[in-house]
C-alpha cells in the first residue's frame, strides 16, 4: 500500500522589520513567509513546488505577494536587523518611555528639566550619562534664546533622545538605533498606532 498526499505549506524564513502596514495603518513587525505546496510520500515531503512569497503583517495578517527582486531585497536587508523579539521589545520599550517621559515633562518647568531628567534615569536603574546636565542647559538655553520656538517640540526631542539612550542601554546599540530610526519616522507619520 502507497500513502501519498499533498498540500500546501507556509513557512516564516524572516524578520523584515517593523513597517507601517498598509492594511491597519500601524507600525508592526513584518515577516517574509514561503507559500509552497509540498508532495510527501508516507508522511515525508519529497517535494516543493509553486513557491510564492509574502511579506506579513504580524498585527493584522495581512500578506502581499513579493516578486523576486523584492524578495531578495527583503532577505538581504533581514540580516542587518536585530531578531524580531529584540526588535519587538526595544520598540516596546521606547514608546513606553517616551510617553512617560513627555506626560510628565508637560507638567514640569523649565528651570527642574535637568532633575527630571536625571531622576527618569535612576528610576529604571540607570546612571544618567555625564552630559546630563549639559544636554539639560542647551535645551533649556535654546529655549530663552528663541522665545518663538515650539517648547514642546524641543522638548519631545529631548525626550525621545533620552528614551533612545535607555533604549540602547538595554537592547544594545543595533536594536536602539533600528528602533530609534523607525520610531521617529512613526512620529513624523501621524504616530505610532
């Protein structure tokens, strides 16, 4: 007696990176995944056939169909990132602090920002960097020197900085920059959802 069977089988081979996607609007991890229908005898594949492949949301589910070149593109540009649960987590992480950190710098004075700042550093644990109080002093001179200028938005900067730094602490360098970069383009795209 011959067992024979086919059917069709989806495989995630990567980590595409954190993307807005184009279905739910939010910035989620993508995937690559290979569709193929398989042929197995006895319960063994023996063969796989009609190959496509997808770039998923991991939010929504949502797929869209890659043609070779975007495929390639997407696997050569998979192995410069982090791995998606440390991408995932750092992405986590910044958005958590930076909100935490604007809410409470909103209600703040400009005169208390470098002990706010330095006070957000040891709350998680962190030695603030030595240019603390610096970086304290520019923002706040700038602010005087250009009375015209948005607070908030200088601030927001600030904040986003110093969230990115404790980023990097925690996740490394590669995972603080990835995460920082397509962080401040949410931002610059309505948010992150």
């Amino acid at each position: 007696m011959i067992i024979a069977g086919w059917g069709k089988n989806a495989k995630k081979i990567a980590f595409s990176g954190i993307n807005r996607c184009p279905n739910c609007k939010n910035w989620a991890p993508t995937n690559v995944y290979e569709l193929a229908t398989k042929a197995s005898l006895y319960f063994i594949p023996v063969a796989k056939f009609n190959r496509k492949y997808y770039l998923v949301c991991s939010l929504c589910q949502a797929g869209w169909e890659l043609d070779e070149k975007a495929k390639e593109t997407l696997l050569r540009e998979s192995v410069t990132l982090p791995d998606e649960k440390t991408a995932v987590g750092a992405w986590n992480t910044l958005s958590t602090d930076y909100a935490t950190l604007l809410r409470a710098a909103e209600r703040i004075s400009p005169g208390s920002f470098e002990g706010f700042l330095k006070a957000e550093w040891l709350k998680v644990g962190g030695e603030p960097p030595s240019d603390v109080k610096a970086d304290a002093q520019n923002t706040m001179d700038n602010l005087k020197e250009e009375p015209g200028k948005d607070r908030r938005g200088t601030l927001m900067m600030k904040l986003l900085d110093t969230a990115a730094q404790r980023t990097r602490e925690r996740y490394g360098q590669l995972a603080g920059d990835y995460v920082t970069l397509r962080y401040t383009m949410s931002l610059g795209d309505d948010g992150p959802q």
